[in-house]
C-alpha cells in the first residue's frame, strides 16, 4: 500500500534511474500548468514531469481504498544542435511507452500497485509555447493503487516545539527610542 505522494514519486525515481531516459530531467509537479511554469520547466530539456490528474477511489473488496489513479508525464523539449524539439520530443515520448507497455509492466517498485493501463501520448501543441521554442506532449495512464492508511507525513511540532512572540500593541511614534520594553511576550509550548 502506498501514499499519493510515494505513488507519484516511485513513478519519478524509477524514470529517473531509467537508461531509456538518460539525459533526460525528471520533475515531480503538484498541478495545472501555465506558460510561466512550462518555461521555467524548460530551462532543463529535455525533461519530463510527473504529475497525478485524477484520483478516483473505490472500497477494494478487503475494506481497503483503491485509488483509480489518472498520471500525466508532459514531456518538454527544445531545440538543441543537432537535434530539434520535435524529433526529441518524440524520443522522448518513444521511451516512456516502451517503458509503461513492456512486460513486465512498472509498478514503480511499489507494493499493491497495478499495471499501467489505458496508456496515451498526445502532441500539446499550443502556438505561445511554441513560439518559446518549446515542443510539449503528454503522455497519460491509468493505474490503481491500493491507498495505505493515512497517516500524519511530519509531525506539525517536529523541529518547532516552542514558539517566542513579542508583540508591539500600542503603536509608538517615530520619535520612540530603540530598544523600548515590549508590551507583551509570550512563550507558547507546542508540545
């Protein structure tokens, strides 16, 4: 069983540790996209960023969650000497499906996770990333994961069990002198 977030991020690693993709940058990415993150993304190409669309869950049988997960891999790339966007684009595109369609088929090293299935690559061409010089496709799945039981991730005290406040409530004038006493303290415990 396993987390969204370990979920998304056994996708990103196993891409990451892929020969298929070597050279390749691999981002894990928590939503939509717009033209300012697709550029900043870009800076890196090739690259390929992991995302998770939709999650649709359901009671498995046992009592357990099954998460029927929907993830996008958008793959962006530039031109670069001797190779241009697109032709890398779809390189790039060529080994993410060798990857998800091959036997044995990834389940990213995870527990209790199905095959990739419903496997889909589309050209996102949008003429104002095109005019950055950046070619853009997706490339999306479906797999089902059985969800483990939620737990706190960090603990919300960790590193911060005591809080020091000083607060200035009556305001002063310019000509106050530095150093004044405060008007309050406060020591707060989050133990």
């Amino acid at each position: 069983m396993s987390t969204l977030t370990e979920f998304r991020a056994g996708i990103a690693n196993a891409l990451r540790a892929d020969k298929r993709l070597a050279g390749v940058t691999v981002f894990e990415h928590g939503g939509d996209y717009d033209l300012h993150e697709v550029k900043r993304y870009a800076s890196r190409t090739p690259a390929v960023i992991v995302s998770l669309v939709r999650v649709e869950c359901e009671t498995d049988h046992g009592g357990i969650p099954l998460a029927d997960t929907l993830v996008c891999c958008m793959v962006l790339t530039a031109d670069k000497a001797r190779l241009t966007k697109d032709v890398s684009s779809m390189d790039v595109v060529h080994s993410l499906l060798n990857i998800l369609c091959r036997h044995p088929l990834s389940g990213w090293g995870l527990a209790d996770v199905g095959p990739p299935n419903d496997v889909k690559a589309a050209n996102c061409y949008d003429k104002n990333i095109d005019a950055e010089g950046i070619s853009l496709w997706a490339v999306s799945w479906c797999q089902d994961v059985e969800l483990s039981p939620y737990e706190l991730l960090v603990s919300p005290t960790g590193d911060l069990a005591t809080i020091h406040a000083t607060y200035d409530i009556t305001p002063r004038d310019n000509d106050a002198p530095l150093g004044e006493v405060p008007d309050a303290e406060d020591e707060i415990d989050l133990t």
